[in-house]
C-alpha cells in the first residue's frame, strides 16, 4: 500500500470517527469567543506549493496580527483554545489538509514561508516530500511555546536553534523514511501526549 492511499484512508476514518468531536469542539470555541471555529494559515508544501493549513481556532480573532511564533502564556489564546493546544486537539483539522493531498499523517512540519525563505536550501531537500501532521520535531519540541517564553527574545531563540534543529531532524527523517518509521513516529506522537 502506498503512502498516499495509506494516508488518505487512515485520515478518512479518522474524520469520520471523530466528526461529533469535531462538532462539540466547534459549538465550545463558538461559546468561548466570537470568532470562527477554524484557523487557517499560509503554510509551504512539497514543491514550495503554498497552502493553507487547518486548526481549530485557539486565539482571539485577529490574533497574526500579533506575530506568527506562541509564546508561553500568550494572552492571546482563549480559555478552550489553552486546553486545545496543551491536547494537541487544535492540529486535529489537519486530517482535512491530509484528505486533499496537501499534507501526509507523518513528514517534516510545514512552516510559514518566512522562515522557509531563510532556510530555502535546506527546504529545497525538506520539500520534496509532503508535510505532514507529526513528526520528530513535533515530538522533540512538544512543548515549544514553553521553551520560548523563557528568553526574552523567542524569534532569535527560534530561528537560530529550534529551527536549524527541526530542520536537521526532517532531514534524518527523510534518510530513514519508511513505512515503519512513519507507524513508529505516529505511535511516539499519540504516547507523548497522553
């Protein structure tokens, strides 16, 4: 079985067996604070193909306007929206992303393309296979936005350490990539965020 199918049909079984969590999910974040249930943002995908990428909400509405990094406890987020992300709920839309071919269940996290600029070369490499919703970066810095909140300069803390990083280890995870690499990293991924 191919990736692709292998994905497509784990995504649409797992759309369909949570779609009611989705629904109470949704009327929560509408009780919560004015706003859409879902976020979108531009995100790169294979090829350097701009898409855009599915959350639920967890900010106030117009919260990019603040930056694109979280930091610790960024006032932004809204009560259900803490609970989301510490859950890792929030990435749950992404299985719509998957279902459309723009992402993959396992592959390197898509970033913004600001970062992904700065980084072009070592992007050239990452991007040749689709993004997708977990991978060893998103199990490494699970608790990311902590880690930001503790510098008084989160940016220069990302860019200079945490992304170089993440792009070693998609970098790995493309040398390694395999089906049972890929059953590995999704089981680490349901494991740490129990």
């Amino acid at each position: 079985m191919s990736k692709r199918i292998f994905d497509f049909l784990i995504s649409l079984v797992g759309i369909i067996v949570l779609l009611p969590i989705f629904f109470m999910i949704g009327i929560l974040i509408k009780f919560n604070s004015p706003g859409p249930v879902l976020y979108t943002q531009e995100r790169i995908g294979k090829r350097f193909h701009p898409f855009w990428i599915y959350k639920f909400r967890t900010m106030a509405p117009k919260a990019e306007l603040g930056g694109s990094l979280t930091v610790g406890n960024d006032a932004r987020i809204t009560g259900i929206g803490r609970f989301l992300r510490q859950a890792k709920i929030d990435e749950l839309p992404q299985l719509f992303n998957v279902i459309r071919g723009e992402m993959s269940l396992v592959g390197p996290r898509p970033e913004v393309r600001r970062y992904v600029e700065m980084f072009r070369d070592d992007y050239a490499e990452i991007l040749s296979v689709r993004p997708g919703i977990t991978d060893l970066a998103s199990i490494k810095y699970r608790n990311e936005a902590a880690m930001l909140g503790q510098v008084n300069d989160p940016e220069l803390l990302y860019v200079t350490r945490i992304l170089p990083d993440k792009i070693r280890l998609a970098k790995a995870y493309l040398r390694h990539a395999s089906f049972f690499a890929d059953l590995s990293i999704l089981m680490k991924t349901l494991f740490s965020h129990r």
